[in-house]
C-alpha cells in the first residue's frame, strides 16, 4: 500500500485486489474444519470462496464499504453529470469480481456495519454497530465553510463551487488539489489536518459519492460543527443536514 500511495486510482485498487487475494488464502487455511458459521471482512469474501472454505458453512459479513456493484452504479450516475472529471472514471473492479460479491453477499446470513447507508441496502439482515465518537470538545466558535478533499471527482467538488460562489471569506479546502481546474476563480484558503484542522469552521460541505469511513466527520461532530452531506455519508440522519439545504451567508 505504501508503495503504490501515489500512484494513480486504477493502478492503486489493482494492487489491493491483489493483496486482498493473497492474505484470504493465506487466511483460509487457518480455518479449523470444525468450524460451522464464518464471519468475514468484506475485502476476503470472494477469494475466500474461491479457495471452496464457503462450502458447507454459513457466515456473516463486516461491511467496510458499499458493494462493488453499488460503488459502480453512484461513480457512474456522478460521472455522468461531471464528464470534464479526470478521476472519476479511473476504476471499475472486473464484473466476475462485482458478480461474486453480490451472490455471496445475497447468501450471507447478516450484514454487520456501523454505515447507515450500507445497512439501509439490506434492510432486517443488517446489524448496525455504532460508530466511534469522541467525547464533545469546545466549539470553535468560527463561522468558516469547509470542504474535505482531496479535490477530486468523487468528492463533488462541483456540487461545492456551486454552493460557494457568494462566500464572504474563502473557502477553506483540505486535501491535494488533484483536480485544480475545480477552484478557479474562486477563493480558497488550503489547510492540512492537524491537531487544531476545525479552527475556525463552523460549517463542512461533504457531498462525495462515497464515504467509507466518515472519521473526520465523527470529528467535526465533536466540536459542534454543522455537517452538509449526502445520504451516502455514513452517519445517521440526525447527524447530517441534506447538503442542497446549505444557504452561503
């Protein structure tokens, strides 16, 4: 993973498929005959099949993210309304791939995950964890607007200069600007994550496609900043605003 970090998005999910592969094999052998009922990171679930552990057993699984096919369906439907988007169409995993993940996960017993938007595509069989939240800190106080980056197409950086073009101060942009073209003309203030990243802001723009993992949002949360995001996000309803109810002061 270090040594493909910079690399471009196909060639990074590439070697993780990869990677994925050769530590589910190494997994399922450890697996004692006797046991009956699996429960299985997302990330092994199909090269554990491959290697036949499944037959005869019954397992849950660990959702870390959305199915391959549904991580499709949303690149495609953004891609769509954002053509001139450099990273947007980088990668799709092979369909023998998306195909083996959605039958296994047809056949799972439950779908355990702390995403609402996960658990909400598979209704009674989800098992919702909570998330990890930080105790409340001192707010900001600061009236500053966000935008978790990087600046790339997933993140819909669209959707945000669009929200943004009447801001008073600039916009505060965390990440790589991957995608530059998205900024011009607009006022922007770069900002990297640190110990004190919310100064000042009082409000974060996350429309991306996908959120896996919304830690920095759990953070904001702790610190009273309003979050304007997608249902995709991960957090529960009463946690986020729609992100097409932000006003620009």
């Amino acid at each position: 993973m270090r040594r493909v970090a910079r690399a471009p998005g196909n060639i990074r999910q590439e070697v993780y498929l990869q990677n994925d592969r050769v530590i589910a094999r190494a997994l399922a052998s450890a697996i004692d005959y006797r046991c009956g009922h699996l429960i299985i990171a997302q990330t092994w679930l199909p090269w554990l099949e491959e290697t036949g552990v499944l037959g005869g057993r019954s397992f849950d699984v660990m959702m870390s993210r959305y199915p391959l096919g549904e991580i499709h369906r949303m690149l495609d439907a953004a891609a769509a309304e954002m053509p001139q988007s450099m990273t947007i169409r980088d990668f799709r995993a092979p369909a023998e791939l998306v195909d083996a993940e959605t039958r296994l996960l047809e056949r799972a017993r439950r779908i355990i995950t702390p995403h609402h938007g996960i658990a909400e595509l598979f209704g009674e069989r989800a098992m919702r964890l909570s998330w990890h939240r930080r105790p409340p800190i001192q707010p900001s106080g600061g009236k500053r607007i966000a935008f978790l980056g990087p600046t790339i197409g997933r993140q819909r950086p669209d959707i945000v200069r669009k929200l943004c073009t009447n801001l008073q101060e600039p916009l505060i942009v965390f990440g790589d600007l991957l995608e530059q073209p998205w900024w011009e003309g607009i006022a922007i203030e770069r900002r990297a994550y640190g110990p004190r990243w919310l100064d000042q802001v009082g409000s974060i723009l996350h429309p991306a496609v996908i959120t896996n993992e919304p830690r920095r949002l759990l953070e904001a949360l702790a610190a009273h900043v309003k979050v304007y995001a997608t249902k995709s996000c991960g957090l529960a309803a009463e946690d986020y605003l729609p992100i097409d109810e932000f006003k620009a002061a």
